[in-house]
C-alpha cells in the first residue's frame, strides 16, 4: 500500500496532536500542496472545528497537571482520530486495506499518545512550569514537521516516525517509577486532606 507510511506517519503524530494532523492534512489538501488528502479533511467546518481544537489544545498543554487532565480525556480522542485519518487516507471502499489502514494508524496514535501522556505525568512531577510549556512547543513544532515531510517524502517521514515512537518507549519506560511515585504521592495528599476535612 503505497499510501501505508503517510496513514503510520499521520496515526504516530495524531497520537501526539490529532487536532494538528487533521488541520495539516486539510490546509495541505486545500491549497493543492498534496493530491493525497481526501476532501474530507479539506472541507470547511472540519478545518475549523481541527483549528479551534488545536488552539485550545496548545493552551492546556503547557499548564501543569491540566496536560495530563486534557490527556486523560484524549485516551480515546486521540487514537479514533489517527484511525479515522488512516482510513480516509487509504480511501472510502470499506475495502480490507482501508480497515488494515484504520488499524494502523490508531494502534500507533494509541502508543504515541501513551508515549506523550506518561513523559507528560513525569514532567509534572517537577514544580517548575517551563519543562511544560518547552515540551508542548517541541511536540507541536515536531507534529508539524513530520506531517509536513510525510506529505513530500512519507518513507523517510515513517523511519523517524518509527524512530521516535521506539525511543519514546524506552524513555517511557524508564519513567515507569518516577510516575508511580507522582501518583502515590498524589493518593497521599488526598488522603491526608480529607482526614483534615474530618478533624475537628
């Protein structure tokens, strides 16, 4: 499927920022950069809709601990859009290649955002803001640049695509503990608030 690293490019950066996707894919459509994009994406109230979305995205994204909120949420946002996105992008014949494309693109919207919602609990474990805000300017302007590729050279785009998404995992992973830590601690302070609601 020709088509195949443009819909694993677009699931992994929908995992990191599925308005962004939705607004590149569209405006690239739109302006005639990319015969690739299905008018779908290109009409009118979906390119709205992509951009009023990705602006309140780029606000919560750099307050701590409304991130992770905004995350949590996105659970479920997150990898039906990379999985809608795939699909359209292999086409509408309901055949088998577009459903393997629907797959593709939300089990890998489904890691990157695992990805991104776990670096994002262990940023929130530091008390400063910055780390935050420079990690949201990082996944935007990267979201952007790797969509923006995949539409002229969407091979070279999936091989950092991939590349990204391992080494996230493996970052992931060895944050595993600092994120537990973050969330017993947060139990605890819960806990120890609500018997100092009780007391008299």
């Amino acid at each position: 499927m020709s088509v195949l690293p443009l819909v694993f490019t677009s699931g992994w950066a929908s995992g990191i920022n599925a308005y962004a996707v939705v607004l590149l894919l569209g405006l690239f459509g739109l302006t005639g950069v990319s015969d690739d994009v299905p008018q779908t994406l290109q009409r009118p109230e979906v390119l709205i809709t992509a951009g009023v979305l990705f602006l309140c995205e780029a606000v919560a994204d750099k307050i701590p601990y409304v991130d992770s909120a905004w995350d949590a949420v996105h659970t479920v946002v997150r990898p039906l859009a990379g999985a809608w996105v795939g699909a359209l992008l292999a086409g509408h014949s309901g055949s088998l290649s577009d459903v393997a494309a629907g797959l593709i693109g939300g089990s890998t919207a489904l890691a990157g955002h695992t990805v991104k919602a776990g670096t994002r609990m262990a940023v929130n474990t530091s008390p400063e803001p910055f780390s935050n805000i420079a990690l949201s300017l990082a996944e935007d302007l990267g979201v952007g640049g790797i969509v923006s590729l995949a539409i002229f050279h969407p091979e070279a785009a999936a091989v950092i695509a991939a590349v990204l998404l391992a080494a996230g995992l493996v970052v992931l992973l060895f944050l595993v503990s600092r994120i537990r830590r973050f969330l017993r601690r947060r139990v605890q302070r819960r806990e120890e608030r609500r018997l100092a609601s009780r007391a008299p």
